[in-house]
C-alpha cells in the first residue's frame, strides 16, 4: 500500500516553534544548575531542609503535572490548544524564577517558609509552559524525519538555553554583585536575584516569539474530560512503553542533573576557579551541537532509533569514565574540560532521542488504546525530570550533608573568610559530579535495551496506522 504523505512542516514554523524552549531553558537552568548552590553555599540553607524539601515537592508534582496535561487536553481557544498555556505559564514562571532567587532581607524560620513556598511555585509555574510546549511536537508530523527535524530544532535551541545559563552565570552573576556580600569567586545573594530577573524577562519575550510564529497542526480533540486519578492511571497502565521510558529517562537525566547541578560547587571549592566553569560550559556547549547530528548521520547509516540511542548512552559513558579519572582522580582540569566533549555529544544525542521516543509513545497510545493523550503522556516528561532532579538532590545534598558541608560554609561566613572546605568534602564533590552519573546512565541503557520497543517493524506499523487514520478523518471533514 501507497504510504499517504501528510503536507510539509515548514522550517518556519519549526523556527519559530524552537525559540521557545529558549526561554524555557533560561528558567529551567537557573533551576537545575544553580539553585543548589545558591540555597546552600550562597544563603547557608541546611542541606536536611533541602532534603525533605525537594520529595515532598514531588508528591505535589505527582497531582500537578497530569492535572495540568489534562487541562491541556481539555482546551479549545480560537487560538489553539497548546499557545495560549505557553504564554501563561512564561509569564508566571518568570515571576517566580525571580522571586525564588531574591531573599528579600529574609533568614532564619522565615526564609526556610519563603525558600519552600517559592520552590513548589516554581514546578507548578514551570508545569504551566513546559507541558503544552513539548506536547505539540506530536501533532506537527508523523513522519519519522520530520518528527526527528523538529524534535532537533526544538533540542537545539533549548541546549542554547541552557549554555546561556551555564557558560553565562559564573560571569554575568559577579558583574551584577559588585561588591556586596560575595564569596571568594563573586557570587552573591543580590547577584542572583538581579540575574534571574533577567531571565525571566527574556523568557516572556522568547515565549511571545514562539505563540506569535508557531502554527498548531493536526491538532486532535477528544473528547472532554474531568481530571481524574482513575484516568492518569488508565493512560500510564494501558502504554507499557510509556512506563518503559519514564524509568530508563529518569536514571539518565539524574545522572547529567548531578554534574550540571554540581559543577559550580565543583569549581568554586575543588577547582578553587569558579569561572573555570564558563569554559568547562563552553567545550560542553561544542560537544552539544555535535551530538545534535548524531542521529541524522548515523540515521544515514542504516542505524535504527534503538541502536543510536545505544551509541549516545555509550558514548556519554566513556566520556564521564575520562573526566572522572581526569578530574577528581588526576586533577587535570583541562584534560577534564576536553573530555567533556564525549559526554555532551552523547547527552544531546540522548535528549533528542528522548523527545522522539515519547511522540512516538503518543502514537503507539493512539493504536494501541485508540487515545491519544498527548499532553497527559507528556506531562510524564516534567514529572520524570523532576523525580530525576529528586535523585539528583538527595545524592547532592544527601553527599555533602554526610561531610557536613553547610556547617563548614556557615562556619566560614560566621568568621568573615571565604568558604572553603576540607578534602574530605572536596573529595566526595568530585565523586557525585563525575563518577555517580555514569552509573545511573549504565543501569538506564541496560533497561532501555531490555525492555523499549518502539523501533524498526513496530514503529513503521504504528506510523502507517495513525497516517491512515489521518487522511481518513480529512476526507471525513471534507
């Protein structure tokens, strides 16, 4: 049978589709990369309030982000289903992104309330953009080439976002300090703040260029429905490949969250150069935009999204294998810096693949349960990055806390000198920023490969079935 071609995505609208994840990523990696370091080195939080903090704001998130893919679901606005929430969501959460790094005089019992109230604010105001954003990927194209184009698009311009962030800060937040109340490498507590402030305006600008220049296509209304456990349940429980990705994701996010949330920490108190962390960013940032081709070269070759994904988590392995042994192990801060090329390249790789996966995910719920769910499937998405940021911090904070890190800051501020702490702790830094990851990303290939089937024979079956049903439903309309 004739394959039926759907009408050509437009680089356009695939433009001015990925400008978003710009603004998304700015927030996103002020979040995932420097909030612990601001919380805990910065403003001297105890690393047990963190601790419970962070599971406890999961368990919100376990109701928050499936009510809100259901809310997603649920909309019909003369200007499309997923635009109206990007914008929304932008806005709020560029409000609370910068009222999460503001202090405002606070400390003691009350900034420990501020610090809660702000950090689950800012996961529902995330949820808000992040969800309709991500879940309109499926509805653009079922074209295995297209999807794979826009999925790199949108990649790219979100790992612009987060090189912003992580090659920018430890410059940019010094600048902004000046003199007052910073440490050692010119972080400061007002630095931050005016930092974060400006990225939440930009956040709002790129999230008004993506809804102004985005098209939504092929867009499928179901039937309403009430949000209900019952569903969420049903839509996880009836996609066994939804579950699949939800854990191998999880242990291979939380494996880069611990070095990007890291690094700072590394690089102040280990390194003992915090803008050293720029040009580790920068290297990172070059091996990021060559892991971006990855799969369409190899695509090229003959591989299939099962073996590319394979080659990329392979790949990130043995580069974090290097930077541990030239890292803590050696010391050698430029052969570490050079190694992280391999890990980048296989993370952007991996992360691309991702977003693949769970449009396909959407497909294989439509042929298998005859729904499709695209936003309560990619509410999933946020969920499993914030459970994988749980991981990340109850190693992190977990880690440090073993060897009493805060005490030591607070120690070092109570007497008026730069924080610096002993080699004992430095040790274990090292060890959770470059030596843990690894792990948790070799536990997720082991049960991607044993269990993700989503590639060759299924996956052309589940996409002739949703390109018929398509064209079928237009001569229907027509």
């Amino acid at each position: 049978m004739e394959k039926i071609r759907q009408k050509k995505l437009s680089f356009a609208n695939m433009l001015g589709y990925g400008i978003g994840a710009i603004g998304l990523d700015l927030s996103y990696g002020m979040f995932y990369s420097f909030l612990s370091h601001y919380l805990v080195t910065t403003l001297g939080l105890k690393e047990g309030f963190l601790l419970l903090l962070t599971p406890l704001a999961r368990i919100w998130d376990g109701i928050n982000d499936p009510m809100m893919g259901t809310i997603v679901d649920n909309t019909r606005t003369k200007h499309g289903k997923y635009r109206p929430w990007i914008l929304i969501g932008a806005v709020c959460n560029a409000i609370v992104l910068f009222l999460l790094f503001s202090r405002f005089g606070l400390s003691g019992l009350p900034l420990y309330i501020y610090v809660a109230v702000m950090y689950v604010l800012w996961g529902m105001t995330n949820t808000l953009a992040d969800i309709p954003y991500w879940s309109m990927i499926p509805s653009f194209t079922s074209e295995e080439k297209e999807r794979n184009l826009v999925s790199t698009v949108a990649r790219t311009f979100s790992g612009l976002g987060q090189g912003i962030i992580t090659i920018a800060t430890p410059i940019i937040v010094p600048l902004l300090s000046g003199k007052m109340n910073t440490d050692k490498d010119g972080y400061s507590a007002e630095g931050f703040s005016r930092w974060a402030g400006i990225c939440g305006i930009l956040l709002v600008v790129f999230a008004l260029l993506c809804v102004t220049f985005t098209k939504e296509r092929n867009v499928v209304y179901g039937e309403k429905k009430k949000f209900s456990f019952k569903q969420i349940f049903a839509v996880i429980k009836g996609n066994d490949q939804l579950v699949v990705f939800m854990i191998f994701a999880m242990l291979s996010n939380a494996g880069w969250y611990l070095t990007s949330g890291t690094a700072v920490t590394y690089f102040t108190q280990v390194v003992g150069d915090g803008k050293a962390q720029s040009l580790f960013q920068t290297i990172g940032a070059a091996g990021s935009v060559i892991g971006l081709v990855v799969i369409p070269v190899l695509s090229k070759f003959g591989l299939n999204k099962r073996q590319i994904y394979t080659v990329s988590l392979s790949t990130t392995i043995l580069g974090y294998a290097l930077m541990f042994l030239f890292g803590p192990v050696l010391k050698i801060t430029i052969a570490l810096d050079v190694c992280y090329i391999l890990a980048s390249v296989g993370i952007a790789s991996m992360f691309v693949s991702q977003t693949i996966f769970l449009a396909d995910i959407v497909d294989y719920g439509e042929y298998k349960n005859g729904e499709r769910s695209e936003s309560i499937t990619f509410s999933m998405k946020g969920f499993l990055q914030k459970l994988a940021y749980t991981i990340q911090t109850v190693i992190y904070y977990g880690g440090l806390g073993l060897f009493h890190y805060s005490a030591q800051v607070n120690e070092c501020k109570a007497k008026g000198v730069d924080v610096a702490v002993n080699s004992q702790t430095q040790a274990a830094i090292g060890f959770i920023a470059f030596a843990v990851p690894p792990i948790l990303i070799a536990l997720s290939l082991i049960i991607f490969r044993k269990k993700f089937k989503l590639y060759g024979e299924v996956s052309e079956t589940i996409h002739d079935y949703i390109t018929e049903k398509r064209a079928s439903e237009r001569e229907k309309a027509e």
